[in-house]
C-alpha cells in the first residue's frame, strides 16, 4: 500500500462528540426516542447529577484526544518524511502531541520505501492505552468520588460481591460507570463476554471462592450478604436488524433468551445442584439500547427467578417524569417498578422481589436518568455512532481501569480454544472497522497475576506468549500481510503493577 492509500486509510476518524441544546423536543429531534417528551418540556430532569455528567464527559473527552490525535499526527510527520532531519522532528512532534516517543527504527527505514503508517497507527494505538492506564487515577478520581452506586450502597442492599457479564461489544465497555453508574472496584466484577454468555464454570468457582471467605468469616457482616450476577445483553433501537448484539445475529429476543437461559438456567441450577438447593446467587438481567444507554431491567420474582416479559424501561421512565419534583419523580418511578412487577398474564411471577432488590432496581433506574442525559447533552440524545467504533481488541483478562464506551472489544478467555467464538467475533468487527481501510488490528493480550505467589509475574507473562502465538496461528491469514499486531501487557491484580507491556522480540512492544 503506497503512502497516499495509507493516509486515507488513517483518517478514519472517531465520530465527533457534539453538543446540544438543553431545549430539545419531540418536535426538534422527532427520531431521538429519550428526548421525545413533550412540547416545550426541557430535558433537565431533577434526579440527574449534572456535576457527575460534566467530570464524566472532561473524562471521555481526555481519553477520546489521545486516539483522535493519532490520526493528525501521523498526516503531519509523513508530509516530511524525506527530510533530512526527519526522525529528530517526528519524535519531537510525536512527544509534543501523543505524549511518547514513535518506534525509531519505523523512522528510520522510511527512507527506503516510505514510511510505514500501519505500524505507526498500531503502536501509537498501543501507547495511548499505555498513557490512558498510567492517568487513570488523576483523571478518574473526580467521577469515582460522586458515583452513586458504591461499595457500601451495594452492601446495604445485601450484596458483598456484583459480578457483571456485558457482552463483549465494545458499545458496553463503560457499562459500569456511565450506563449503571456502579463504581468499579474490587467486590464490583466487570466479565465481559459475547453475547453476555459468560463462562458458567468460571463463575461458579468465583462464586465458591468468595462463598469461602463469606462462611470463615473473613468477610465483614457476611451472614447477611448475598453474591449477586448480573447479565447485560444490548440491542439497538434505531437498527434492530443491523446494530444489535453481534453474537447473536442483531436478534433482540435471541440475546435476551440467551443471556437469561445461561443466567437462570445454568448458573444457578449448577451451583444449586452442587452445593444444596437455595445456595444459588441472586441473578438480574439487563438490557441496555447503546443507542440511547438506556436500561431495560428484568425483575426477578420472589424465588429470584426473572421473566423475559416482566420488565421496566427506563427511556420511557425519562419521558414520564421529567419536569417533576423529586420526590414526585421517585414515587412514580416507584409505582412503576411495582406495575411492572405485578403484571398479569404470563409475566407475572411468584411474589414480589426481596426488598434489597428492589432497593438496587430502583436506584438503577434512577441513576441511569443521568446517563440518558449525558446522552441527550453530550451526543445529541443518540450517539453519532451507534455501530463499532473500538480502537483495539484486548484478549484474556480486562484492564480494569479502562472503561469506555468503544474504546476496545473485549475477548475474555484463558486460551484461544476457550475464547474461539469472543475473538472471531471481535476479528470479523475489525475486518470492517479498520482491515478495510487498509489498517491492522491491534491486539492487546493482556493477564493479571498476584504479586504475593513467587513467579506468578513470569507465569502472566509466559500465557500471554502462548495466547499472543495462538492467535497469531489462528489468523495467519492477516498477520503475514502486517494486518493483525499483537502485544503483551501484565498487571497485579493486587496492586502496584498496572498494564505493563511486556518487551518481546517477536509480535511485542518495545
């Protein structure tokens, strides 16, 4: 590919973040359902947290830079790759504006047969991950400090662990901070998978584990406190056939079915099968419409079984309570839930949900008014956006500290035969969001380890090898024409150590 193809391909650009005007209506945006309220109603609803929007999007907006700048960067220094001084003022300008030095020898070939941008985008892309992980504690403590649904709120509604499955889609990487407003930490799990169809076995040893602590009394106020599994499948209300869930062909009620058969099903029947009938966790099933980030929450019944039809809207929750008072707002919100709760026919269940349940529905539908709104706000009510957009593909364990909408699709596995089906998933999205256009994929395989057993690190580090070189077998077809680059990255799930690349002289990062 010649340098001027290269350079198309390079100004694929992420979709703007605008700004719009807080006087939206059905009559001015007729094809955004969340602002379609009414005839001169303002979309200011009084339970949304303006503050923690406006620190939340500062944070979006610096992390966004990091890849949007890549573009400009790399049209700016090829204009002068044939000087004489060329690499001296590429680096020079790569510091000023990315923030890291560019690959040196890339640099220094370019006189031979010109520069080579693929790898310059891959690695850049690679080093902006590197920059977004070694800011994440400045740049995210003003959102973490306000976020409403922590630690402790959790535990008052009865939970000491909150396992979520999002599907792996990169449109749910932010699930947890932006779209349910939960602040990441260590009792809050976040395993992404395709399709939501979480690995059952995986998660009973979790559950296990921490059931263990629960019962050696390791865990504060354990005998109260439950484990609690979420599945979170998504679909598209503007594209039903065309942006939905991936894994299972953009079929809204396949990926509802799916995710509650393997929540309902298989979890739970699994764990009441092995330790005694009751043990089971209590389990939640969620939708979210990446369109709009708005929630769609399946109620469990009294025996914590969950109904595909027993369900609340919160877009629709939006549009009915905006303009009221607070107090009237959570009261409707309130009388909402328990008509949904106690719908007739074939939704109905056994009994009403236990209390701390609904205490957590309740403050998941109202906290989620506020991502709705930052929606509305800050992407003009539906994302310009609202198909694929990811800049990479991380592999094996998340980096817990990144959490963005698009920012990557996560392939959770610990060898490529477990994750087949997340990594072709991810691979077929990047066929069209960058092989396309003539750019690489950049994969990020990335494990934890725990810096308390001796040589955990080197073990990390050696499965990332193994699964970096079974990749690279399984799509040789793109990796000898430079269009899949891998790299290795290890943290310490304890501490410390956080996205370390790991330098390789083959498929690495140096």
């Amino acid at each position: 590919m010649d340098t001027r193809k290269r350079l198309q391909a390079l100004q694929r650009a992420a979709s703007p973040v605008a700004s719009a005007s807080m006087a939206l209506d059905a009559a001015a945006v007729p094809d955004h359902p969340a602002c379609m309220i009414g005839s001169g109603q303002r979309c200011e609803h009084a339970l949304v947290d303006r503050d923690l929007n406006r620190l939340l999007f500062d944070y979006e907006q610096k992390v966004r830079s990091r890849f949007t700048r890549i573009v400009d960067v790399l049209k700016r220094i090829s204009t002068y790759q044939h000087d004489e001084n060329f690499t001296e003022r590429a680096q020079q300008h790569a510091r000023e504006q990315l923030g890291f030095d560019l690959p040196s020898q890339v640099l220094e070939d370019a006189w031979v047969c010109g520069l080579d941008l693929s790898a310059l985008h891959s690695r850049c892309t690679f080093s902006s991950l590197k920059s977004c992980v070694e800011n994440a504690q400045a740049e995210q403590a003003g959102w973490r400090q306000r976020m409403p649904l922590d630690e402790n709120f959790l535990r008052s509604c009865g939970y000491h662990t909150v396992d979520i499955s999002p599907c792996s889609d990169g449109r749910l990487q932010g699930v947890s901070p932006y779209v349910l407003r939960i602040l990441p930490g260590p009792n809050v799990w976040v395993k992404a998978y395709a399709g939501a169809l979480f690995d059952v076995e995986v998660d009973v040893s979790d559950w296990a584990q921490r059931e263990v602590e629960r019962l050696s009394g390791a865990m504060v106020d354990g005998e109260r406190l439950n484990y609690l599994k979420i599945a979170v499948y998504h679909f598209s209300s503007s594209s039903p056939n065309g942006q939905g869930c991936a894994a299972h062909g953009s079929n809204d009620r396949q990926a509802t079915e799916a995710a509650l058969q393997r929540l309902q099903h298989e979890l739970r029947e699994a764990i009441d099968r092995t330790f005694g009938a009751g043990a089971a966790p209590d389990v939640l099933l969620i939708g979210v419409d990446t369109d709009l980030d708005a929630l769609r929450i399946h109620l469990p019944d009294g025996f914590g079984e969950v109904n595909p039809h027993r369900y609340f809207e919160t877009a629709q929750i939006y549009r009915d309570t905006v303009g009221l008072s607070p107090e009237a707002a959570r009261a409707r919100i309130a009388e909402i839930v328990a008509d949904a709760e106690g719908m007739g026919g074939w939704g109905q269940g056994n009994g009403s949900m236990r209390e701390g349940m609904r205490r957590l529905v309740l403050a998941l539908a109202e906290a989620n008014l506020s991502q709705i709104e930052y929606v509305i706000k800050h992407h003009t009510g539906r994302y310009a956006t609202i198909g694929h957009d990811e800049e990479c593909i991380v592999a094996g364990e998340a980096v817990r500290v990144l959490q963005l909408r698009n920012l990557f699709y996560f392939a959770h596995l610990d060898t490529i035969e477990e994750g087949t089906n997340d990594m072709d998933v991810g691979i077929n999205i990047f066929r069209k969001l960058n092989i396309a256009h003539g750019l690489p994929v950049p994969v990020l395989v990335h494990f934890e380890y725990d810096a308390r057993i001796p040589e955990a690190r080197e073990r990390a580090i050696a499965r990332g090898r193994r699964v970096r070189d079974a990749i690279q077998a399984r799509y040789s077809d793109l990796v000898a024409p430079g269009l899949l680059n891998c790299a290795i990255a290890v943290s310490d799930r304890t501490g410390g150590e956080c996205c370390a690349f790991v330098t390789d002289d083959v498929g690495g990062h140096h």
